[in-house]
C-alpha cells in the first residue's frame, strides 16, 4: 500500500568520511542508488533533501527549510514540502535498513504521536521515522531559539517507536566504518 511521500537526507557535508556518503558504493551502486531503487517501489514518491546541493539523479530535490541547522532544516523543509498528514524519513547513510523496517516507514502513525522513530536495543535513529506534520511550528520555533540538537527536538514531541535490529541503523560516517562495511 502506497500512501506517502519518503524525505532522504541526503544534504550532509560528510565531514567525518571525506567524502560524499550518497555517492559511496555498495553491490555497485551508490548508496543514494541503492536506497531509491528499494523505495520506490514502496512508496508514492521519493525526494531528495539536499541541503542546498545538486545531485546528478532524475529523483525530485528539495533544499533545506533553513541553511546550517543540520538535518533538523531538511525535516523542516520535508513537513512544508508534503501535502499529507505526515512524512517518512530516511538518511541515505543506512543502506542496511530492511524491507520490513521501509514498509512500516510507510504504514498509518498512530494519531496521537508526533513521531514514530526507529529503535533497537541499543539506541534510537530520530532520522529514520514518520514525523506528523502537527510539529512544523514546534520545530521552527525550536530552530529560530538557536536550538539544532536532533535528540533535543525529540524531548520536545510525543514520539513512538518501532524496532529495528542495530545492524540497520547503524551509519557509515568514516573511513573506518565503510571498510568495515564492505
């Protein structure tokens, strides 16, 4: 069942890795490859959050809402970019997250939730959820007060979760960590 729009984070400067991690191979692909081609076929639509970049791909691109907030500007820009009750959420830096994980990505959000984020064990990835579009304005003021802490906004809203294993949120944000992927 198709029924929303899925928002990449694809905007980060990778500073750690030194390199672009959308453009990062896996199977022969890039990592935003690999992503798209297992979510179009889930979801109605995939846009790109690029921060304020341009990325060689026929997928529809959207700058960030507001420059230099890190991935906090890109949902900003996601929430006023959907014409549904909410968006779906993924970082292009997750090239292991599972078909079931995708498809709950794209299932209904409780209506008393802010958010349903992704959670194993060991930890929560904020920027792998569903957000309701009901905290835009929390999170342009959240953003406006100075505030750019991702886990931050997240005290701020009423969020859920659903489980994943650690092997699918865990990001490749170095050298060390690619090598060790592949």
């Amino acid at each position: 069942m198709k029924n929303r729009t899925l928002y990449i984070l694809c905007g980060g400067e990778s500073r750690r890795m030194g390199q672009d991690k959308a453009l990062l191979q896996i199977q022969g692909k890039s990592f935003l490859e690999h992503i798209i081609e297992r979510t179009l076929p889930i979801f109605d639509s995939v846009t790109l959050l690029t921060g304020g970049r341009s990325l060689s791909t026929d997928i529809r691109q959207i700058p960030d809402a507001m420059p230099d907030v890190g991935p906090l500007g890109g949902i900003l820009a996601a929430l006023h970019d959907t014409q549904a009750d909410s968006i779906a959420l993924l970082p292009v830096d997750l090239p292991l997250i599972s078909d079931e994980s995708l498809h709950t990505l794209n299932a209904p959000i409780d209506k008393n939730l802010d958010a349903r984020l992704a959670q194993s064990t060991d930890r929560i990835q904020p920027l792998c959820g569903i957000y309701h579009i009901r905290i835009t304005g929390k999170l342009e003021q959240y953003l406006q007060s100075g505030n750019r802490a991702v886990m931050g906004f997240m005290e701020e809203i009423n969020c859920g979760y659903f489980s994943v294993s650690e092997e699918e949120i865990r990001n490749i944000n170095t050298p060390e960590e690619y090598r060790k992927f592949i």
